[in-house]
C-alpha cells in the first residue's frame, strides 16, 4: 500500500493531538459504560440479565442498538464511494428498508417472541430437529467472526491510508476495548454503548457534510454539478435482474437482503427480545426506520459532495488512495483536517460503526455458543450463575 497525500496540499496529513484525545475520549467513554453496568447489576448473576438485559429495556435504546448493530464502518465508507462512483438510484434502497422493517416486526419477531428464546436456531431446532439447529449455529458462527474482521481491519486500513493513524494500534485499541465492555456489562453494555456511538455516528456525518458542502460553494453547486455529469439519476425502472442497481433491485433486492438481517439474524432477534413485550419490540423495530434514512440519505449526500470536490481530479486515477473506500477519509483529511478535533470527530464516527458491529456480534456469539453448543453437548444442566461466566469467557474467546 503507498502512502497517500492531500489533493490540496500534496502532503500527508497528519492527526493533532486533540484527535487522539477525542478518539480515547470513545474508546474511554464505551469502557466507563461496560464497567458501569458490570458494577451496577454485580448481584444479579443469570444469563437473562447477561445476555437479554432482564427482558426490561425500553423501546428507544434498543431501536438505536438494531440501527448501529449493522450500520457499520463499512456501509459509512462505502456508501459515499457509491455515489462517488456511479449515480442516485441507490438511494432507493431507504424504501426497501420499510419494507424490511414491516416483514421482521409483524411477521417474524412475533414468532420467536412468543417462543421467548434466547437463541434464534432454537427455533430451528424446534422445527426441523437438532442436527438442522447445530449446523445453522456454526454457520452463524463463523460468518459473524468473519464479518467481524472485516467490519474492524477495513476502517483502520482505510484510515491509515490517508493519515498517521497506526494501522494495528487502531485495531488493537478498538478490538481490547470492545471486549472488555461487551464482556463486563453485557447487553445493557452493549445497548447503551451502541446508543452512544449512533449519536456519535450522526455528529461526525453532519460535520463532514456541512463542512463539506462549505468549501464546494454550497450543497446546492454539488448537486449541481453531479446533475450536469449526468449521476443525478432515479428514475431506472429496468426489470433485467443483472442490471447493477435499478429501483427494482434496490427496493425489494435491498429489502430481501436486509430482511436476512432484521427477520433473522441473531444479533437484531436478541436485541428485539430484551424488552419486555412484543408490542415494544416492534415500536424499536419502527423507531429504527428513520435512523436508517438518516444514515442512508447523510451518507449519500457527503458522497454527492465528494464527487463536486474532486470533480477535476480523482483521487483514484491520480493515485491519492489506492481504493475507493478510502475516499472519504481522505475527504475528511482535505477538507477538515485543518481544523484540529474535526477528524478526531470523524475517525470516532467511523469506529462508533465497528464497535457497535463488534459488541452485538461478540454478544450474539456468546448467546449462541452457550445455547446451541454448551448445554446441548457439554452441560445440559448448568446453574444459572455458571451459565452467566460462561457466557463471559465465551465473549473474551
């Protein structure tokens, strides 16, 4: 990988020490949490408490832990490099989302609610037998450990592209941080932790935007500008299923997808499951649509200005980055990193993303592990306070 350098100053930016002050701030912040809740609830030792935060939470954290669970570093680099890259129409994606939203509150939330499981693959178990439930489990298992990788090492590589950054400092930092709070205070840590970093996720979008729009003369001329290139562009009605991105595909592709995701996924049924009526759930399901258009619509706006910034010199072809999901960082750097904190804000924004992608997949992990692994094949029969500190090694694992 070569080093990368600004297109306006032709050198590489660099963090000032209030940058790493804010970035610690995250990191200290989300840690503070998880021993909070390690501390507060120390005398209720059950595995509802650990892994479902007593059945007790309230819609509106947990609508903001479903938002951040899957809205991760990757989705806010790759969504302006997407309308960098080619035009609007993905933006019709936000419809699917609705769709999603409909089908996983009122058709498949209340079957495993009424089953009040911990695990989603004991539904599986329950229907199609044990061998069914097992399978589906590992499976799930090592497509989230992969995912997980992925989500961590992308942001840091991304980000040591085009700064200073340490590359494995980033990893190690956030990776050590994540696991000492998801382990400590469990979901209620995981919950709140993720509310905190969607907040985080917000500030650190808008500032690039408004920023952003500030140097390219105005939101307006961005738009302007993409409109005349011809990437202002929704109205691709196309049924041919192989075309890249049309409303078809974007609409009920992106909604089939995402359903995978809230209709299925362990990590999302858990988070449903922690309050404490069907009802409530889905209101958390229905109060997390609009944070996914806000992250959609602010991700393809700062795309739309990234591609009026650098309209006369692509950081690709002029080999400033090496990827396209670089790009924004590198953006931010341009733009933003002569104000001291501002990619601070940023780079905290990013790793609110893979943080709160880390707890709820270290969390769900942990759950499905003890549930479809531990007292199925090692200890059926395990006290409640055992379970609990399995849970917690399982975590660290």
């Amino acid at each position: 990988m070569t080093r990368q350098y600004s297109f306006q100053t032709g050198v590489r930016n660099t963090f000032h020490t209030v940058d790493y002050v804010l970035f610690g701030a995250l990191l200290f912040i989300c840690a503070g949490i998880g021993l909070f809740y390690a501390i507060k609830d120390r005398k209720r030792s059950n595995t509802k408490e650990y892994l479902l935060a007593g059945g007790n939470m309230s819609a509106i954290p947990v609508a903001l832990s479903l938002l951040a669970s899957f809205m991760s570093a990757i989705t806010l680099l790759g969504t302006p490099a997407e309308m960098y890259n080619y035009t609007t129409i993905y933006w019709w994606i936000g419809l699917g989302y609705f769709f999603t939203i409909a089908l996983a509150a009122h058709i498949y939330l209340p079957v495993f609610y009424r089953l009040r499981i911990t695990s989603a693959y004991e539904y599986l178990g329950l229907r199609f037998g044990l061998i069914t439930r097992t399978i589906a489990a590992i499976i799930y298992i090592i497509q989230m450990v992969l995912y997980m990788s992925i989500v961590l090492y992308a942001p840091s590589l991304a980000i040591n592209a085009v700064t200073d950054f340490s590359l494995w400092g980033a990893v190690w930092a956030v990776g050590l941080v994540c696991i000492f709070y998801t382990t400590l205070g469990g979901m209620k840590a995981v919950l709140w932790t993720d509310t905190f970093q969607v907040s985080l996720m917000i500030a650190g979008l808008l500032a690039v935007l408004i920023q952003g729009s500030i140097e390219v003369g105005g939101f307006a001329k961005a738009w302007e500008i993409s409109r005349v290139s011809g990437r202002i562009w929704f109205t691709d009605f196309d049924p041919d299923p192989i075309v890249r991105h049309s409303f078809w595909t974007c609409v009920f592709g992106g909604a089939f997808t995402w359903l995978s995701v809230y209709g299925a996924n362990q990590a999302q049924i858990q988070r449903a499951i922690t309050c404490p009526t069907i009802r409530k759930a889905q209101y958390a399901y229905w109060f997390n649509f609009p944070g996914l258009c806000v992250i959609l619509l602010l991700c393809c706006l700062i795309g739309t200005v990234i591609y009026a910034f650098y309209q006369t010199c692509d950081p690709l072809s002029f080999g400033l980055i090496d990827a396209s999901d670089q790009l924004l960082p590198l953006f931010v750097m341009d733009v933003l990193g002569h104000m001291p904190g501002i990619p601070g804000l940023f780079v905290s924004c990013l790793f609110s993303g893979a943080l709160s992608t880390l707890s709820s997949g270290l969390n769900s992990i942990a759950a499905v592990i003890l549930e479809d692994c531990v007292k199925i094949f090692c200890f059926k029969e395990m006290s409640e306070r055992k379970a609990t500190f399995a849970s917690k090694i399982l975590g660290k694992c």
